[in-house]
C-alpha cells in the first residue's frame, strides 16, 4: 500500500487529483490509497487558513469520515478536485507511476524471477511510454539465453535506478514550473 507520505518523503506535491488517482480514480491505482491514510491527510491539512469556505467544509468532512464510507469519502474527494486550479493531471499521474516504481522495484537475488518481477510491475502500469523496462524480444532481437542472464537483469536494473533519479527530476522541475 502506497501512503500519501511516501509522496511527502520525496518531496513531491499533493493535490487532491494525486490523492484521486490512488483512492478511486484511475484503474492503475485504484484503492492504493486507504481511507485512513486520506482522513489522516484532511486531518492535517486543517491546520491551514481557507479562503473557500466551501472548499474547508469538504475537508472537515473528509477528516470527519468513518474510514469505511468509500463512496462518501470519494465524492468529497472529487468535489476537491473539481475545484483545484491548474493541475496537471498527467504529471499527477506521473507521480504515481514513480512512487510505484519506487516502492515495488528491489534487487531479487533469483535473477529470472527478478526480470519476470518488473515486467509483471509495468505491465500494471501498462508498460508506459518512458519506461527503462526491455521485454526479451518486444522491439528488440535479444534471445532467451541473453535476457534472462545476470549480467542483464543487473543492467536493467541499474537502468531502472537511473530511470527513478531521472523522473523525480523531471517531475520536481515540471512542479517548480507550474
């Protein structure tokens, strides 16, 4: 389970489509985020000054939510979202896909099993355009023996790592813009 912190710890920002995205709004994520963890958030998030008295309302109801409510924790969320200006909603999408990565990419010490791993990952994420991953022969002539070798897993792997220092780059430089 992904948690809100996790997006904090990295220094990312939180809007309330990022928080969607993991609650109930994308297939990708969908349910990634519990209800506690958003609750937990709208608590803290009271301390702040509202200029929208509206806007104030739907978090202190949010942070006033049995956790088991889903559907009236998500309609709150949604009503926040509608409301939030200049949100990028790819790059809140973007932002999840890193955090996943992050949180499910870890060095398996059975190779094969490894490689099968994080293709099974971005085949959840549905093998998005700016991924590192190389599937054995998907646009590419490299064979069985080849692939599923040590010496390669280590390179894809090495390439991941690279690839997440890359993207929470990007990603920190397209938030400052914004």
């Amino acid at each position: 389970m992904i948690r809100i912190d996790d997006f904090k710890e990295k220094g990312l920002n939180i809007s309330w489509k990022l928080i969607d995205i993991g609650f109930r709004g994308s297939e990708e994520f969908y349910g990634e985020l519990s209800s506690n963890d958003v609750i937990n958030y709208a608590i803290s998030y009271l301390d702040n000054n509202f200029e929208n008295i509206e806007y104030k309302l739907l978090i202190e109801s949010i942070a006033c939510e049995y956790e088991e409510d889903i559907e009236q924790l998500n309609y709150y969320i949604q009503k926040l979202v509608e409301m939030e200006k200049n949100i990028d909603e790819k790059l809140e999408f973007r932002k999840w896909v890193y955090i996943y990565v992050y949180k499910n990419i870890h060095k398996n010490e059975n190779y094969v099993q490894g490689l099968i791993d994080l293709t099974e990952m971005w085949g959840k994420l549905n093998f998005p355009h700016n991924s590192p991953h190389i599937i054995q022969g998907v646009n590419n002539k490299i064979n069985p023996k080849e692939y599923y070798s040590l010496d390669n897993y280590n390179e894809i792997l090495k390439k991941h790592f690279e690839w997440l220092n890359k993207e929470l780059e990007n990603i920190k430089k397209e938030e400052s813009i914004k």
